[in-house]
C-alpha cells in the first residue's frame, strides 16, 4: 500500500536532487504523481463505462431500432442530430458584428469596457490562484496554519459556477440548434480538467512569473498539435515567432536570482506539471476547433464542455471522499471560501468577456489585449508576492512579448491580404 507512493514520488528527486517542500512532505499522498495516477483513475471509472455503451448502442445501431422515452436523451450523446458543417470557414469564432451606425465614441467605450473586463477577470483570477496554492490560511502567532491541498476541489468550483452561467445565457438567449453527440465534449473536457490541475499544482513548485511565461510559450506545443490533430500549415513567421518565444521563456527559467526564496524555485515537478499543462491545453484548443464543425455557439461549447468536467470532477472527489474534506476545509477557514468563489466567479466572468470581445472586435484585438493581460500579471505579483526577476530574466520576458506582439501583427497582416486575394488563391492556414 505504501511502495506506490513512496516510488512514485521519489522518481523525479532522484533525477534531480529536487528538495520537496516541507508542506508537500506531510503525506505521500499529497504529492502530485501519485494524486494524478488517483484523479485519472478516478475519471476513468467514468470514461470506461460511458466508452462500453456508446459502443454497445452504436453496434445495436439503436438510432433505427431505439425507441421509449430514453430515445431522444441516447440519440443526443451518441449519435447527435445534425450533420457537420462543411461550409464553415471557421468556425473556431463567432460571426463578427460589424458595426454599421454605431458611432466611433461609442466603440471606443467597448472597447475599454471589453479590456476592463478582461483585465479585471484575469488578474483578479491570478492573483487568488497564486494565493490559494502558496499561501497557509488560518496562522496565528502560534499556529502556523494549514495549505489548501486539493487542486481538484478548485477545478470543480471554477467548472460549476461556468456551467451554471453558460446554461443561464443558453436559456436566456437565441442560440443555434445544437448537433454534436454529446460525448465527444467529453475529450476536450478531459484535456481541460487536467491541464487547469496542472496548472493549479505546479504553482507549489514554481513562481507565477515562470507559470505566466510558461503559458505564452504554448504557441509551440499547439502548433505540433495543429499539425497533428487538424493537418494544418503553417507560415514561416509563425515558425519564427515561435522560436523567439521558447529562447525568451528558456532566458527567464535559466537565469537566477542571489535570493530567491525556496517557495518561487523552480523545480523538476513544476517543469513536469508545466509541461502536462502545455500539452492538455493544446489539446483542448484544437479539438474544440473541430468540434467547431458542427453548427453551435462558443457559448454551447463551454456548457457542453462543462457538463462532463462537473461530472468527472465530482465522480472523482466522491470516490476518493475529498469532497467532504475540501468542504471542512472551506468551513474552516471562511477567508478561503471567499477566495474560492471569487475565483470562481472570475473564471466563468473572463470567459463571457472572451466571447463578447472576439465577436466584437475580431481575435487580433482579443490578442493583444491577453497579451497586455500576461505582462500585467507578472508585474502585478512580483509586488504583491515579492518574487525577484534579473535583468537575463527581465531582457527574455522582454523578448517573449515582443515575439507575441510580432505574431498578432503578421497573423491581422496575412488576414488582410487574404481579402485582397481572388478565390482559390487563399494563403497557407493560419494558426
């Protein structure tokens, strides 16, 4: 019962000489490989037996002999009721409003109303995520308190209060008849809930600063997957681009700081959970953009989306009894409970504004204003978390904005001589 833990959290300090955390060392449980291998089996109690029946009614071919009142529920998450949209040139965005008579002021307020909300959101949403996983609650001057363990329990809270507020703006608003099988949100779902654990658990390893850069660098990674997954092309400035973001990210993770605390150190288990984080969400982006293929709003995909991460992630916090233990938690110490749902408030909210403002302004505008979004969020907790940067440091994150500022102005370049283009002579895909 005890050797799993033990080897599995040896592994990664015996590759390095890595130093867990003393509040990482209180249960072999608590670390992060063997809480993965738990958290995956857990969601597997789910997957496989949902994989048995969808193969089980697609081999009755149950959509020409079903019947009864399960039908229309089975034929929604099997089998879907309409067929792809082959004309969809994209699909990933929303159709842009173009605003006919609406006067310059007025756009220029929504504009700053969109980054305002953006800013607000995701900042706000950094700022408590770094507080949650780094911080003790509940220290007086004799006891020193106790940390929130269980990344799990945040991607529940985050997960529900989204799926409440996408299927509140599904039933409040006008939305496209819905086709996709159900279950194929589940994929992306699975991705999203991994790699938001990811990110949760690397922040005991890492600085913010590191994670933040980390999450610029995935260009990378989502055009491997781009390749992979949806056969997409790629221009050499992205190429370029791409590499000038990982020599800035490689320039900020080598360089050193004389007295960086233990805490902000960045570890082989944050480069590890970084990493998984990377990749899940590389995945996530691009089989929602082939889901995309179907008729459906970005809205719907974030209920759909929602429905199996709440499912998942409450299966498993059920089985392994965390739920109960994370809700003592949050009784215990009323300020966290705070934060957990302010955090989850944020998240939900920073998703609305991502929609409103692609379909407003177009994904160049979104981009920039993300990016500004990123470079905030590392000054914002170096002052208030005290985390030290050098000027090696300072110059690669210098460089790794450059590099994404650099992408948004060829990507709206290449879009604009695509117009000028006549059809059948559309260059390569974009990103």
């Amino acid at each position: 019962r005890f050797c799993l833990p033990l080897v599995l959290a040896s592994l990664p300090t015996m590759a390095t000489g890595e130093q867990i955390p003393a509040a990482l060392q209180d249960s072999w449980g608590d670390f992060w490989l063997f809480r993965f291998f738990v958290n995956a089996a857990g969601y597997a109690s789910i997957v496989v037996p949902g994989f048995l029946l969808i193969q089980y009614f697609k081999r009755r071919n149950y959509l020409e002999t079903g019947r009864g009142i399960c039908f229309p529920v089975i034929k929604s998450c099997v089998f879907g009721s309409e067929v792809k949209s082959i004309h969809q040139e994209d699909g990933s965005l929303p159709p842009r409003v173009e605003p006919t008579e609406s006067s310059t002021a007025r756009q220029v307020f929504k504009l700053l109303f969109c980054a305002a909300g953006l800013q607000a959101s995701y900042l706000t949403w950094g700022v408590l995520q770094e507080r949650v996983m780094t911080r003790t609650y509940g220290a007086t001057e004799t006891d020193p308190g106790e940390k929130f363990k269980d990344s799990q329990f945040l991607v529940f809270m985050n997960r529900i209060l989204a799926f409440t507020v996408a299927g509140l703006y599904c039933a409040l608003t006008k939305q496209p008849r819905h086709g996709a099988p159900m279950y194929k949100y589940s994929f992306a779902s699975l991705s999203n809930i991994l790699s938001s654990w990811c990110q949760y658990e690397a922040l005991k390893y890492i600085s913010f600063p590191t994670q933040v850069l980390a999450k610029a660098s995935k260009v990378i990674p989502v055009m491997m997957m781009g390749k992979l997954v949806s056969r997409k092309s790629y221009e050499y400035w992205e190429y370029l681009t791409a590499a000038l973001i990982s020599v800035g990210v490689s320039m900020f993770l080598l360089s050193s700081a004389p007295n960086r605390h233990v805490s902000t150190v960045t570890t082989f288990s944050g480069i590890v959970l970084l990493a998984g984080y990377i990749i899940f969400d590389s995945f996530t982006s691009n089989w929602q953009d082939a889901l995309f293929t179907y008729k459906m709003s970005p809205v719907q995909m974030m209920f759909g989306v929602n429905v199996f991460s709440c499912l998942f992630t409450v299966g498993s916090l059920l089985e392994q009894g965390a739920l109960l233990e994370s809700l003592r938690f949050m009784a215990r110490h009323s300020e966290f409970m705070a934060h957990a749902v302010l955090l989850s408030v944020c998240s939900a909210c920073g998703q609305l504004f991502i929609f409103y403002t692609i379909n407003q302004f177009g994904a160049a505008v979104f981009t920039i204003i993300m990016t500004l979004r990123q470079a905030f969020a590392i000054l914002l907790s170096c002052l208030i978390y005290g985390h030290t940067v050098t000027v090696v440091g300072g110059l690669g994150v210098a460089v790794v904005f450059v590099a994404l500022f650099l992408r948004v102005y060829a990507r709206s370049r290449m879009k604009k001589r695509s117009k000028k283009l006549p059809p059948g002579e559309t260059p390569v895909q974009k990103v």
